[in-house]
C-alpha cells in the first residue's frame, strides 16, 4: 500500500487514527498493540507473503537480541546475528544476482530461483543489525516483543526508512509518553504529510515522465539527442529529489500524527557543497548507518588518510549494492566512494590561499558542479544495464553527434552535427520541460519543509498560513490519487 493511494488516504489512514483516539480515552494500554496490528495489516495487505518473511526475522534477532544482553561477554550471539541477517536479506535480495554471475564466470547454466523480494527487507534488516550490535555496546536495556515488533513494523518508517534505531524510539513508546504529545505534534505531521504527498503526486510523478520517456527513446533502438539525454537525466535527478524528499515528509508526518518522531531523514542534498556533505544529507539514516557499523568498524581515516578513503570506498560500493543487486548500483556507490576520496584528498590544498587553490575551490566547491557530478551518477542508477547506461553517457557528452536547430540547416551539414531539432525523437512531454529551471531553482535555494515546519529544532505549530495551504495541497493531492494515475515510490524497490 502506497502512502498516496486512495485506499491508504480513505480507508486506512482514517482507519488507524479513528482507533487511536477512541482508545486514548478507553484503553491506552492497547495503542501499541493497535499500530502493530495496523503495521503488520498495511506491510501485508498486498501480499500475506510478506508477513511471514518479517515476522521470522523479527523473532530470530528479538530473541538474539536477549542472548546478547544477557551474555555480553560472549560474541557468538553477535556474529550469528550478523550472519543471519546478511544470508536473510542476501536469499531474498542477491540469489539470482549470484546466480547470474556464477554462471558467466563459470560457463554454467544454473536455473534462476523464483523467490520474490519482499518489501523493504533492505531497511528492516539494517535497522535489526543495528539494534543488535547496539545490544552489545550496551546502548538498549532489553525490551519485550511487543515494543520490538512495533520498533520494526511501525508502518510509517516500515517500507523506505528512516532506519531508526531502537533508543530513538523505545523511550517514546515504552511508557507511553508520546500519548502525552499536544495537537501540536498532529497539525505539524499534517502539514507535513501534506506538503511530502502534493510533492509525490505533483512534481515527482510529472517530472519521472521525462525520465521515462528518455529511456523509452534508448528501448526502442534509438539515440537520444544531447538536449534529451540531459533533459531526461536533470529531471530524474529532480524526480529522485522530490520522490525520496516526499517519502520522508509523509513518513515523519504520520508519524507525528500519533505523536512519535522519527529522524529526519532528508535535508536538502543538492543545497551541499561537497559529496560528503551531501550524503549527510541524502537519506541520512543510512548514511549514519553506512558510518557507524561499517567505516568506524573499519577504523574509519584513523589509520591514515589512505587507509581511510580505501575504507569510504568499500563502504560506499557496499552502499551502491544495498540499494539494489546489479552492478550498476555497484558501480554507481563505488563512483560516490571516488568522489568521497577525492574530496577527502583535495581539501588540504583548496584550503591553501593561492591563486590557483581558490580558483578551484571555486569551481569544485559549489552546488552547480555537485549538481553535475551527481546526475552522471544517476545514469547508472537509473539505467537498467551498462549498454543503456553507456548510450546516455555518450549522449550526454555529444558523443553521438550533435542534433541542433532545424532552422540552421543550410549553414551546417555533416555527420556529427545534424540539423534534426534539439528533440529529433519527438518523444519527450515538452509541457514539463519549462518547469525544470523553477524546480532546480526550488531545491537550490528555497526553506525545505523540515524548515517550514521546525523539525531542525523544537516543533511549534505552523502559521495559519501554512496550514492554509496544507489543507489545499491535501485535497488536491487525493483529487489526483483518486484518478490512479500515480507511480511507486522510487525507493520502495530497494
């Protein structure tokens, strides 16, 4: 079930909070146990299946989870735990990966397995690793099965993040405490949620078809343009933008809703400097995640600044591969982990005050060329395969001739630089092509809703103002979800 689906808008949404208020004043012992059965009711309504492949991983590290509090001294429980979780989500996830490349290395012809990928196995299974080898640190003072089934399924967080730890939650939850939470905290969620699902259904959906469209040219044997293959990729690197942005404003404004707060998850990545200010903004859970039980583990750039970018460079490969089993993921976070060592190397000299050092801190230091780098990177997220992948490129870098205007014709004829038009596959929406430049400006430069709303510090209820046009991008929002002309959240596959 998709946040922006009609059926989760008028049916369970109001479903799920009716529950919740006629039990705050009845029953307020049940309200976990309510969001659990809500939980696990919304992870499965499209498929039973689901259910059964979380639950055993939930009893499997709960009941780890106990061994290791009640044995510290002992790392077995640990490293079963780790290797458990690993095989889990490697079965599900990276069978027919393996397979596939088994079978080329080796000249074999192993049959596919037919395992389906269960809905967001990638996130539940890093938010369990964490929970426990913060066990074992002796961060979490034990816990019961219900709060650690909520801590798991609570369906907000439960499909695409934020990978929440157990601390940040359980001192929520175990006494209650969140019931306690004003009307501030549900008008503040609200303005949230709506805010993330005009986002969605808006300006994701409507940009992805140039992304679309793009590909769609590549499929059909063709060559996209220079004009296309950048327009296509400027807007899915804007789609991804406003897709994830919006997942994370729905995610933390339900919750808010019934009073808990989750992490923030998303924080206006294309406003960075640098790559590595950028993944402390973009899906920042996995990014505290990806720091915190990988590269300090490794010994992070304590062991020398070699040593350190080798470590971000595993670590960022291991990343690419988590959002997906290809090895255009692969490539695609072994590319950031690059870019992290570069940045990591360079930044002694750019700190010098000569000419040249400020001349390239200029040019390398800002948002525009961040920008740049970052949308050669979403070629092979995007692309299905290295061909499609390598067509884009050489695209995207006139590689595949030139296509410019029809009306210049008769000054310029010869095979790299054709006269067709900036768009000769006349495939491309042209009516979204003009929002572009105001969405870029918009991410750039504009307060993003964690401002708007002050999650950034303590939560204050919206202007008027605001939750004026709230209520606005609300209606309107389930006006398009009511025509079913909506697309998955992008990081729903992963």
């Amino acid at each position: 079930m998709l946040f922006h689906e009609k059926n989760f808008l008028l049916l369970f949404m109001p479903a799920v909070f009716i529950g919740y208020l006629i039990l705050k004043k009845v029953s307020k012992s049940y309200i976990i146990t309510l969001l659990v059965l809500s939980s696990a009711c919304f992870y499965c309504i499209n498929n039973t299946y689901n259910i059964f492949v979380i639950t055993f991983s939930i009893i499997i590290n709960f009941y780890l989870g106990i061994c290791i509090s009640k044995y510290p001294e002992k790392n077995i429980f640990l490293v079963a735990g780790i290797i458990f979780n690993v095989i889990y989500l490697g079965i599900f996830k990276y069978s027919n990966f393996l397979i596939g490349n088994i079978n080329i290395i080796l000249n074999t012809k192993f049959g596919y397995t037919s395992i389906e990928l269960p809905l967001a196995i990638s996130f539940f299974t890093f938010q369990q690793i964490a929970y426990l080898v913060d066990t074992k640190r002796g961060l979490i003072n034990g816990s019961n099965l219900r709060i650690y089934s909520f801590f798991v399924l609570f369906f907000p967080q439960l499909i695409a993040g934020p990978i929440v730890r157990f601390q940040q939650i359980v001192e929520q939850v175990q006494n209650l405490s969140f019931l306690r939470n004003s009307s501030i905290f549900f008008i503040a969620g609200f303005c949230l949620f709506s805010i993330g699902l005009a986002k969605k259904v808006m300006i994701a959906d409507g940009i992805g078809t140039l992304t679309e469209d793009l590909f769609i040219i590549i499929e059909s044997n063709r060559i996209p343009s220079l004009a296309e293959a950048w327009v296509g990729m400027v807007s899915f690197g804007l789609q991804i933008y406003f897709d994830f942005s919006a997942y994370s404003d729905m995610a933390i404004g339900l919750a808010l809703m019934l009073g808990i707060r989750l992490p923030v998850n998303f924080n206006s990545p294309y406003k960075a400097l640098n790559i590595i200010d950028f993944w402390r903004r973009w899906h920042i859970t996995l990014s505290q995640f990806l720091r915190d039980y990988l590269y300090i583990p490794l010994g992070g750039n304590k062991l020398g600044k070699i040593r350190g970018c080798l470590n971000a460079l595993l670590v960022m490969t291991i990343g690419g591969l988590w959002h997906g089993a290809s090895w255009t993921f692969l490539l695609w976070g072994f590319f950031h982990g690059i870019l992290i060592g570069f940045t990591h190397f360079s930044t002694n000299f750019l700190k010098k005050r000569n000419p040249l050092s400020l001349i390239l801190s200029q040019i390398i230091l800002n948002k525009y060329f961040l920008f740049f780098l970052i949308t050669l990177s979403w070629v092979l997220f995007r692309s299905d395969n290295f061909l499609h992948a390598k067509i884009i490129y050489q695209s995207l870098f006139g590689m595949n001739g030139i296509d410019i205007s029809r009306s210049l014709s008769s000054y310029f004829l010869n095979s790299n630089l054709r006269c067709n038009g900036f768009l000769p596959n006349q495939e491309l929406d042209l009516t979204m092509i003009p929002f572009l430049p105001f969405f870029l400006i918009h991410v750039w430069y504009f307060p993003n809703s964690n401002q708007l709303i002050g999650l950034d510090k303590k939560i204050k209820k919206p202007s008027y103002l605001i939750q004026l046009l709230c209520l606005i991008f609300f209606f309107l929002s389930i006006k398009i979800s009511l025509e079913d002309t909506f697309y998955d959240f992008i990081y729903f596959k992963f």
